[in-house]
C-alpha cells in the first residue's frame, strides 16, 4: 500500500521537490512502468475531467464536432510536410515490428494529429459548401521527452485538438483568435490563471504554422508556462496534402486550416500558482471535491446534521470524509487535496446549533449557525475563488520588469525571475542566441502592450517588437 501524508519539501527550499512532493502526497498520479508516463489517479483524473467539460461546453457553442483520429501514422504521410516533421523527429516513437514480423513502413505515435487530418480532408472536401470543417477530438499524444516532470512534461499527455478546414483565410484566422478567446476566459475564470494573451516569434510558433497565438502564465517562482496555443495554417498544409475546394467562381483553390490544444499541462499550472508548502490550493470550479464534511464524532446528532447539511448544499460537491482515520489526519489530508472549504462538526458545536467552517487558502475557522450554512458556503467560495485570482495577478504584475539591454535583462532575471518585456527585433538568428547565451525565450508578442520603434535587447539592430522573455518550464 502506497505512503500516505509524507513530509512537502517547502517551496522556498527546493520549488521542483516541493512540486513532485505535493503532486504524489495529493494522489493525483503515480509513476508509470515505462520511464516519462504517468498513472492518473481518480481525483487528477476527475480535475481533468471538469476541465474537460468546461471546454467541450465551450468549443460546441461555436460548432466544434468531436472526432475521433488512430493512434498511429504511415512514415511517409507525416514526412510530407518537412517543416513540420522537422519540429517534430527527435520527440517521435516509431513502431517497426510487429510480433517477429518487421513493418514494410515504419508507423509514428501520434505527437500530435495534423498530417491525419489533412490526409482526412483531402478526400472530405469537394466544394466550398463541404466548408468548413471544424473538428476536435480528445485523446493521447506521445512526444518522448529526455527530462520528464508531471503533468509539465511526459512522455505521453492527454489533450484536446482542434482541426478546422475554411474556404477563406479570413474565417480561418477568425476562428483561430476565437479559440484563443476561449483558452483566455478559461484559464482566467475557471482556473484563476491571470494569462498573458499574444502571438509566438517567428522561433517559437508551431511548426508548419503561418502564425500562432498562445496563453501564457507564470509560476510562483517566476518562471514561465506555456498553457495554451491555437495556430493559423493559411494554406501551408492544404498545399502540401492537397486539400482543395471549389469556389463559388468554380475555380479550384487551397483550403485555409487551424489547429489548437491544451494538455493536462494545466494541471500543473494550477499547482504551481495557487497551492502552498501544505498541498493543492484547487480553484473551486475544478476542484474535484468543493466542500468536505468531517465528523468529530458520529452520534445520532452529528450524523443528523451532516444529512442536514448536505441537502443545504445540494448544488456543490460535497464530500463526507466517512474514514476511521483520525481527526488531525482528516483536516491534513483535505489540506493536501486542496479541497476550497472544510466543514467540521461536532456535538459541542451542535449544541450551540452551529458548526466550524474554514477556506483552505486562509485556514481561518469561523462558527456558523447551522441555517447559514448554504448562504455562508457560497459567500466563502466566492471570495477565496477571488483571493486565488488577486493573489496570483499580485505575483505576475511583482514579477514582470523590463529591460532595453542584454546585460540589463540578465539582470533582471537575477533578481526578480519573471516576465521581461524587451525590445526585439524578432529574427530567429537573435533569439537563438538568446537561448544560448541565457536558457531563456521568448513567451509572446503581448496584445496589450503597444508595439514601438527601438533598438533590439540582444543585436541592436533595429526593433517594432516588445516581447515577453521568460525562462519557461
């Protein structure tokens, strides 16, 4: 039987210890036999899950369909596309036998769906009434990874990916700055992520992509994640797989096409922005658990009174923690979980006609009358949802500086790690050195940030681009 409860490093002596400490005490998911894969336990399973129903909610507003594409990719399919296999070869894993029989062509792990997708329309798609196409599927994805970390990076993910064919690049890039909207709102209002919203450089955009736009958040400890990408196409892959249509001239013409996903990588954002050196600190919309009752005794009255309660709180989760574990380890173990409100009660209370509830981000304990326990719940959920958003919005604005040289950048990132915005001049040749030099890039190109005439941070060579450099998970 595995451990329960061991000690959580603190996050201010070892933040990476502290992460993998919280993640296996919290039971969200445990190593997998082959090396980068991980074992979804039930209550990480059930996070994603909730995020995964926010978003299908979502996408299905605009008409996404749901499809579903195999697993596995013929070699010369995928290699069709150069620059898009070249983003993606060191990460592939290649199936070449099966049984004792060797494969006439070697079969790629999905790292992701593109090639099969427009492999798909190309046969889909006649006319401009075939248009569009919208689909996304839920699925696993493999990119084998040399240095693994939950939910940051392993081996094998989970996912959504969204797939569209248009008949004008207009409606494309439309969609695509939508999709992005959707990842925005998401991560602000769902998992309280205060996201930082723009387009990749030319380095970092997704390979085979014309532009593409991400989400970007930043840790406690100041470092950078990636936590959403939606990309525009233009007609890079229809001319490459031959996705054509007929327009309404009658004139035979390349399809416009996007991609977009976000991973179980949004687990560990949440992780690493909200929660403590005493576990998971959950947003309450995916939090698995919302509220635990812990009894402090199970008389006639207290069992009476959680029955009371729980009908009171019909409308949340609601969990009643029902083990012969003991009291202290009751509260540590709802702590470790990250569960937003915890309930006790007990016959002292009861005689009062009251019981103590308390937030798992403040800890305080607060008495409550029994008949302003639902009004109460959801005050305290409203307000530590809010606190959890202010707080990490806090240590985003503390953590974002800027800087007009290289050595001024360095600088900066010595002594305060977080978001630098600098003047760039967005060539591949310069951010390259960049990482060389630093073990740094960039994040975005931010929306909200007015771009300006200026010298580049790193070449000096002229620059229209302010650009967030972070280092990055």
């Amino acid at each position: 039987m595995a451990k329960q409860l061991d000690k959580i490093t603190p996050r201010a002596t070892d933040f990476s210890q502290w992460y993998t400490d919280t993640v296996l005490n919290a039971k969200l998911v445990e190593y997998g036999p082959v090396k980068g894969t991980t074992i979804f336990r039930p209550y990480g399973y059930a996070i994603w899950e909730l995020m995964q129903k926010y978003l299908d909610a979502e996408f299905k507003k605009i008409g996404v369909q749901n499809v579903y594409f195999p697993l596995l990719i013929p070699q010369s399919l995928f290699n069709k596309e150069k620059e898009h296999i070249d983003g993606f070869s060191p990460e592939i894993a290649t199936v070449t036998r099966v049984g004792d029989k060797e494969l006439d062509e070697p079969l790629y792990i999905r790292p992701t769906s593109e090639v099969l997708m427009a492999n798909f329309f190309q046969n889909e798609v006649r006319s401009y009434r075939d248009l569009p196409l919208v689909y996304n599927q839920w699925v696993n994805v493999m990119r084998w990874e040399k240095t693994t970390r939950p939910f940051l990076r392993t081996s094998e993910f989970l996912w959504q990916e969204g797939h569209t064919v248009h008949n004008n690049p207009a409606e494309a890039k439309k969609l695509t700055l939508k999709i992005l909207e959707i990842y925005a709102k998401f991560a602000r209002e769902v998992l309280l992520l205060p996201v930082v919203t723009g387009r990749k450089t030319e380095k970092e955009k997704f390979a085979g992509a014309q532009e593409t736009y991400t989400i970007e958040s930043l840790m406690h400890d100041g470092q950078a994640l990636q936590c959403g990408t939606s990309h525009y196409f233009g007609d890079n892959f229809s001319k490459v797989y031959d996705i054509k249509f007929q327009n309404k001239e009658g004139k035979l013409e390349n399809a416009y096409s996007t991609s977009w996903g976000v991973s179980t990588r949004l687990i560990g954002a949440i992780i690493m922005t909200h929660s403590d050196d005493n576990g998971l600190v959950l947003p309450s919309a995916i939090s698995p658990i919302q509220v635990r009752l812990i009894q402090i005794k199970d008389t006639d009255e207290v069992l009476e009174a959680t029955t009371q309660i729980q009908k009171q709180l019909a409308g949340l989760r609601v969990d009643v923690d029902k083990s012969d574990k003991s009291f202290g380890f009751k509260i540590s173990e709802a702590e470790i979980k990250g569960i937003p409100v915890r309930i006790e009660i007990g016959p002292r209370d009861l005689e009062m006609g009251q019981v103590t509830i308390s937030r798992r981000d403040t800890k305080e304990k607060n008495t409550v009358a029994l008949k302003d326990v639902q009004s109460t719940v959801k005050i305290m959920i409203a307000d530590y949802d809010r606190a959890l958003y202010s707080n990490a919005l806090a240590n985003r604005k503390l953590r974002t500086s800027t800087a007009s040289t290289i050595e001024e950048y360095v600088q900066k990132l010595q002594d305060n790690q977080g978001f630098v915005l600098v003047p760039f001049c967005g060539r591949v040749e310069c951010e390259t050195e960049v990482k060389q030099k630093t073990s740094t890039n960039s994040r975005c190109i931010p929306f909200d940030v007015e771009q300006e005439c200026a010298k580049c941070f790193n070449c000096g060579m002229k620059s229209t681009l302010k650009v967030y450099f972070a280092r990055a998970y």
